[in-house]
C-alpha cells in the first residue's frame, strides 16, 4: 500500500488513546509504514509496539490508560498480582508499577514503570476484559487471589480474599475454580477459607 492510502486505512485506530502494531498489521499496515509515520511526525511512539496519532488529545485522562499501554506492549504479557486486583477492586493498593505477567521463559524485563512477573503456568486463568474500551489480557479473580498467596504478603492476599468473598453477581468469586487452581499450583486455600467464611 503507498503510504496515503496506508493513513487512511489507519484512521479507525488513530482516534483510539493508543494501538499496537499487531492490529496495524491486522488492516494490512507494515512495521515499517508505522515507523515512517513516526519519522514525519504523523504518530508517536509510546512503547515498542505501541503507537497513537501524533494529534491525539484525550478529553479525559483515563485511570487505566497507563496499564493498558504497559501490558500492550509486552508482546503476549497478561496483567497480574497487584494491578490486577486494582482492576476487580480487591485492595486498596495503588501500584506504583504495572504488575504484567509473562511466560517463564519469555524475554522481557521490569521498569520504573512496569514490574515483569514470569509464571509456569501461564495459561490457567488468562482471560480477556474490557477496560475502557479496550480489550486487555489479565488472570481472572480465582487466579489472582491464589497468586497474591503464593507471591505478595499474607496481609495483602487475605484482605483480597474477603473482599472477594462479599462480592456478588456477576462479581462472585468461584469458589469451586479458587480451590482447583489453588490444586493445580500447589497451594492450600482451605484454611483461609474456613477461617473467613466461619
């Protein structure tokens, strides 16, 4: 595609706080192409392989803005521990970093910004949501509570957990997946349960 018409094809992602080249490359548009756009000013660069319109004004700022870009732009990293318990309102933690998870054997490594975590098990519980209007890679509930036991403090874990267990709807945790996953990575959740819920 000549690059005029490459622009064109790109203005459906040009209104959106930001898009990575993966959906780029979706609607035909080349790495390349993106960087010649960057090079005549035409986009900005936020991450390795994150880019937005060099004439995006936001009329708000969103609160998960930051996060969305931080784990678009680990290729295949998911969003985890404490962010994603911020995400589903389970600690009253503000992270300081961007907690993004991995596979074990991925290269990418943590920055001020963002904080890497690698998993074994990467697949159980990966899912997708919708966060202002854009669809990001996180660990559901059941998963980020199992692993706020396995890797952050008891205090922070157990606070998470009960606010979990009052949730409904929707929102309700599933206790029959929290006790399979706790199996599957070797952790026991029994005796926080009990001693919550009796």
């Amino acid at each position: 595609m000549r690059h005029k018409i490459c622009y064109i094809a790109l203005c459906p992602l040009l209104k959106k706080p930001f898009f990575t080249s993966k959906q780029a490359k979706a609607i035909g548009i080349s790495a390349a192409t993106l960087g010649h756009y960057v090079k005549i000013g035409k986009l900005e660069r936020l991450e390795r392989g994150v880019y937005r319109s060099a004439g995006y004004r936001s009329s708000s700022i969103s609160r998960w803005e930051d996060l969305i870009q931080a784990v678009h732009s680990i290729h295949g990293g998911a969003v985890c521990l404490i962010s994603a318990l911020a995400i589903y309102e389970l600690t009253e933690e503000i992270p300081r970093q961007h907690w993004i998870g991995i596979r074990h054997n991925t290269s990418a490594t943590s920055t001020k910004q963002v904080k890497v975590v690698r998993f074994r098990n990467f697949k159980l519980g990966k899912t997708e949501i919708e966060l202002d209007g854009m669809r990001i890679p996180i660990f559901d509930r059941e998963r980020t509570i199992i692993d706020a036991f396995r890797l952050l403090s008891r205090e922070t874990a157990i606070k998470a957990l009960k606010t979990a267990l009052m949730k409904s709807g929707e929102n309700r945790l599933d206790l029959n997946k929290l006790e399979a996953y706790a199996k599957q990575l070797r952790f026991n959740i029994t005796p926080y349960l009990l001693s919550i819920m009796t």
